[in-house]
C-alpha cells in the first residue's frame, strides 16, 4: 500500500465539506471552552466595566468643557479623567490576559482530542490521507482557534457593549447626530459583513492549500535519498513550489477580499466624521446644541467606530476560525479502531486471554476462505484459503500487488476481512481485542520506520517497562548485539 500520494495526483481530503456555520462552530468548540467559565466570565464581567468607563470619558469632558467656558476649575474633573483612562488601561490588559489564557487552554484541549484521534485512526483512513495536512491541522489549524478565543467569540462581547453603550449616550446627546452617524456607518458595516463570508470560503481554500504544501514538503523530506538517486530532485522541488505557490494564491485572494473591507469601513468613518461635524457646527450656531455636548459626541463617534471596526475585524477572525475549525471536525469524524483496551472492543465476547485459551489441537493460523477489498472496491483478496500448522516457519511469495502484505494486514486486524474468517488457534480473531492480539505477535514490516530518538526507546517502544539486560538480550537473540557498542552512547544513541 502507498504511505503517500504524490504531488500530481493530489485531489481533495476525504471528508471535507463547507465551512461551519459560527452556530456549529460553537456548538463544536463548548467542550473545550467548558472548563474555562469562570475566566471567561471574569472577562466579559472586565469588558462590561470597560465599556462603562470609555463611555464615561466623553461625558467627562463635555463637563471638562463646560467649566472652562464658565471659568471654574477643572482639577477635579481632570484627576477623575485621568484615573478613568488608567483603570481602563489596567482593565482591558487583565481581560485580554484572561482570554489569552482561555484561548490557549482550548487549543491545548482541541490539540490532545486531535492527537489521540490520529493516534487510534484505522489504517485504511491514514492510507487515505496525506501526513502533511494532517500535520497542519494539528499545527496551523488550532493555533488559528486562540485568535477565536481571544479576538473573536468574547471580545466581541466588550465590543458589542461599547458599540451599544455608545449608541445610547449619543442618542441622549443629539439624535439628529445620531441618525447621520448610524446612517453612514451602516453602509461601511454592511458592505464588511457581506464581503466577510466570501472571506470564510477563501479562508478555507488558503488552510487547505497550506495543508497540501506540508504535505509535499513531508513527501520530499521522506523520501529525499531515493529522490535524489533517481534524479527528480528537479521535479519534486518542481511539485513542492507548485503547491506553495497554489498556497499564496488562495491567501492573495483571500486578501483581495480584507482590502474592501477596510477602505469601505474607513470611507464611511469618514464621512460620519464631517458630517457630524459639519451639522453639528451648525447646531451650536443656532443654539440647539452646546459646544461641550459636539465635543462629547464627537469622542463617542470615534468611541463607537474603534468598536464597530473591531466588531468587523472580529467577524474576519472568525471566518478563519470558521475555516480551521471545519478542518478539524473533519479529522475528528475519521474512522477510529474502537478497543485500545480490551473492555472496549464493541460485540468482542472472549476476554482478553482468549487466545490463551484457543484449541491446541487446531493449526496456528487458518485463513478460511477470505476475501478483503478496499474502501475504494479494490479486491485484494479473492477466496483466500490456507493453514499455518505451529512451530513452523512458512513463506508466502508472489508478485507485487499478490496481496501478500494484506495477509499480515488482516492478521493484525489492521483491516477486517470482509469475507470469510482469519483464526489464530482456532479463535477468529474479530473475536479478540485488538491489543490482546497484537501483544502475542511480533511484526516486522516491509520498510521498518526508524523513530525519532534514542536505540533504547525504539527498542522499548512495546516493551516500556523492559530493563537495559532484557532489551540487550534481546539484541543478542537476533544477532544485533553490536548495535549497542557502535557508539559510545550505547543505548541512548540517538537513531531516526
């Protein structure tokens, strides 16, 4: 079986669909984001307060302005003023401390539920996908959730209270001011949230792209002496360019769609601004309003446009956060073996001795009439009939593609048949948990892997609690006792 597909033939991921919705966005992320109430409550309890005293700081200054016009002191004002301005401050560091600190616990969480779905994915569902992006997806994709945290699902709290508190001082100020701001600022806002769910879908392209580029990058990296032997080291750079330049392709498209947004968003800011003060100039000429009251307002104009360009940047953020969550759901639905243990093997009735107590009069492994095919219909196998006796040592040849190495597959329950039956000591093996099965087997593969880190924990890595003398006798047995004396390091040489 092919551990990768190339390059060339690279077509979409199994299982990938359109983006979340930001409802099933949340309903996905609340399991990560349960044991985080308290800090998140405790931030939107600061964001509450820090709405509070933004608003509050215009008002000061009408008054600030008031008492200059009348000739009185200031002192007072300018002291609560500057205090307002410092507890602001403090306040809005504690609260992005708190959901930074949210947000990384819940990238932590997604990350472990991610890791040990790969860890436990059937082998069918990890031939058919690329290691590469599933790489990304546990690097990129989660690391793009704590912005959804942190600048997305709850600052948008904060500055939903700003935009809102503001709206109401405004109103209490000048309602004919009120109505050429909200009617200028409407049509910049309206133009970002529709431009934005195009951005969800280009965001989507971009992580997938970027998936594919890993993936090309991990196919070269692996396979780099037999590349370069066979002279396509050309045509592989060729293949991993390609798919870089197809990833700065989607993120350009991607920011095509962010550069309307913001000059839209900016225009109409803009045109509130004069606006406002224009009539408004023109509304304390005629007495209607006081030159203290255009002053305050004028600061709550800009104290609503921070928060409203925030609330658009915040529903960009999302729209990513959309993006790399629908990718992650999608590796969260592959296929998993379901019996890491034996009590977790669904419809198993023997118990985890069961080989133990197989016939021994009965052959040591009897394939019974077995027939396999792959996910894609491919029969590998066709009426696979044979036996095993024990204490005897058996070869099976054939040509590439026989079905040679799937014999092992089924063995190992890597794949189940799907005909027929595969019976170690007269026991069917569906019949007995998976681990129980392969902690009776020694498996050596085609190409064994090498694992990163020292002799020792690759020789350990079924046996954790084997001791140095058991794991050098068991050199010595297969006659690989020097591997242990080749470097001074002896066992913790580090190999892979």
């Amino acid at each position: 079986m092919s551990e990768e597909t190339g390059i060339d033939g690279r077509g979409d991921p199994p299982g990938e669909r359109e983006a979340l919705t930001l409802a099933q966005g949340a309903r996905l992320l609340w399991p990560s984001l349960r044991p985080y109430r308290w800090v998140i409550g405790v931030a939107a309890v600061l964001s509450l307060i820090g709405a509070a005293t933004s608003l509050a700081q215009p008002l000061l200054v009408r008054e600030v302005v008031t008492q200059v016009q009348d000739s009185r002191p200031i002192a007072g004002l300018a002291g609560v003023l500057v205090g307002l301005l410092v507890v602001s401050t403090l306040l809005g560091g504690l609260r992005q401390y708190l959901l930074q600190r949210a947000g990384e616990g819940v990238v932590l969480s997604v990350r472990e539920s991610i890791v040990r779905r790969l860890t436990r994915m059937t082998v069918a569902e990890r031939d058919a996908r690329l290691s590469g992006d599933l790489l990304s997806r546990v690097g990129s994709d989660t690391t793009a959730l704590a912005s959804v945290v942190t600048s997305g699902l709850f600052e948008s709290i904060g500055v939903a209270l700003t935009a809102i508190g503001a709206l109401g001082v405004m109103a209490y100020l000048d309602l004919p001011l009120l109505g050429i701001t909200v009617a200028a600022v409407a049509v910049g806002l309206g133009v970002g949230i529709a431009a934005s769910y195009r951005l969800r879908a280009l965001e989507l392209t971009t992580q997938r792209r970027v998936g594919d580029m890993s993936s090309a990058v991990s196919r070269m990296l692996s396979a780099l002496r037999t590349i370069r032997a066979s002279g396509a080291t050309e045509r592989e750079s060729a293949g991993v360019l390609r798919a870089a330049r197809e990833a700065r392709d989607a993120s350009v498209a991607a920011a095509k769609v962010r550069a309307v947004i913001a000059p839209i968003t900016g225009l109409a800011v803009q045109a509130a601004f004069i606006a406002v003060l224009g009539v408004g100039g023109y509304r304390v000429a005629s007495g209607a309003l006081s030159v203290g009251s255009l002053v305050a307002f004028v600061l709550l104009l800009f104290t609503l446009v921070l928060p409203l360009g925030q609330l658009l940047g915040v529903w960009t953020t999302l729209q990513a956060g959309l993006a790399a969550l629908t990718r992650i759901d999608e590796v969260m639905g592959v296929e998993v073996e379901e019996d890491g243990d034996a009590s977790s093997d669904e419809g198993v009735t023997s118990s985890p001795a069961a080989l133990g107590r197989a016939d021994p009069d009965a052959p040591l492994l009897v394939f019974d009439h077995v027939a396999f095919s792959y996910a894609d219909g491919t029969a590998a196998l066709v009426d696979a009939h044979f036996s095993v006796p024990a204490g005897t040592r058996t070869a099976v040849v054939g040509p590439s593609g026989a079905g040679k190495s799937t014999l092992l597959s089924l063995v190992e329950r890597f794949h189940d048949v799907s005909g027929g039956a595969v019976r170690v000591g007269g026991v069917d093996v569906r019949d007995v948990p998976r681990a129980d099965l392969r902690a009776r087997m020694g498996y050596v593969e085609q190409d064994a892997p090498v694992l990163a880190g020292t002799l020792r924990s690759n020789l350990r890595l079924a046996a954790p609690d084997a001791t140095d003398a058991e794991v050098l006798a068991a050199l010595e047995t297969v006659a690989l006792g020097e591997l242990a004396t080749r470097s001074d390091e002896g066992l913790d040489a580090e190999v892979g």
